[in-house]
C-alpha cells in the first residue's frame, strides 16, 4: 500500500466518519494539534530514562484516542478513567513538591522545557476543543475534562524532574 492517496491533492481530507471537510478546518487543526502534542511527548520519552516510559506510553496512546474522536470516529476513546489516571498521577507528584510562591519560568533542563512545551500545546488544544464546541460542534466532555488536567499534569511533571534532578527553579521576577 502506498502512503499517499493524493485524495488530500486539492486542501481536502476525510474524518473518521468519511466527511470531507478542507485541511484548515477547526476540527483538522485541533486533533493535528494533539498529534503534535504527542510529537513531544515522543520527544520528552527519549530523552528520559526508562522508569517514565509506561507513564508517557499511556499518555501517547491517549493522545491517539483523542484524535480519534476528534476525528469524529464512533466509540468511547477517551473515559472518566482516564482522567483519573492523571489526577492520581498529580496528586502523587504534587505531595512530594513545596507550594509554589512565585511563578516560574520554563527552563532549568532540556526535560523540564520539553515538559513546558507540552503544557503549553495542551492548553493550546483545550482552547481549539472549547472552539469547536462554542461553533455547535460536539466534543466529548471526558475528552475535554482529560485535556485540562493534561495540562496541569505536564506542570507537575516539569516540576517533578527539576525535583528528581536538582534543578534550582527559575522564578519570575516582575
């Protein structure tokens, strides 16, 4: 099988459901921002070791899902489950963290950033799903709840490798 289909030739693409709909389409640009999300995460998997390797996996598999029913295919892909996965997640990093006074800045290791890079393209996907509902689109509300606390898991993580590492934070200063 041949990878291109040249059916995409004229700016055009098919959903999940056969629909064919222009490659600017908000639907489009918000599940190919969550494959670009799992771009780097696939990126922040290989530069860590392999103790966070299941915890990402799950997370890039996620992502998938996600795309999938943002790709409007049929199923339930993304669960309340899930986004209890990624609070207990939270709640582990976070009982072992100081309470933030400051904000910081995304810096301190290439890790740390890679992380800050993901917050900042999983809040980036929150507002284009919150898009595509404000239009009278459907958008899966476990999916939309998996997304915010995806974003707050990416900011503990960040915070959690500066831990394991002894990475001094970066404050902000007005």
């Amino acid at each position: 099988m041949k990878i291109y289909t040249k059916g995409g030739d004229k700016g055009r693409t098919s959903l999940a459901s056969g629909e064919r709909v222009g490659k600017n389409s908000p639907r489009i640009d918000t599940y190919g921002t969550a494959d670009e999300l799992n771009s780097f995460v696939g990126l922040l998997r290989a530069k860590l070791g392999e103790s966070e390797q299941e915890k990402l996996n799950w997370v890039q598999n996620k992502l998938f899902n996600l795309g999938a029913l943002l790709s409007c295919a049929k199923g339930e892909w993304i669960k309340d489950v899930d986004v209890k996965q990624l609070e207990s997640w939270i709640d582990q990093m976070q009982a072992g963290q100081q309470p933030l006074k400051a904000f910081i800045l995304p810096a301190g290791s290439e890790t740390v950033a890679l992380c800050h890079i993901c917050r900042t393209i999983t809040r980036r996907l929150e507002r284009l799903m919150v898009s595509l509902v404000s239009s009278g689109e459907q958008v899966d509300e476990a999916a939309m709840k998996w997304v915010n606390r995806l974003s707050d898991f990416w900011f503990v993580y960040a915070l959690e490798l500066a831990k394991n590492d002894k990475i001094e934070q970066i404050l902000w200063k007005m």
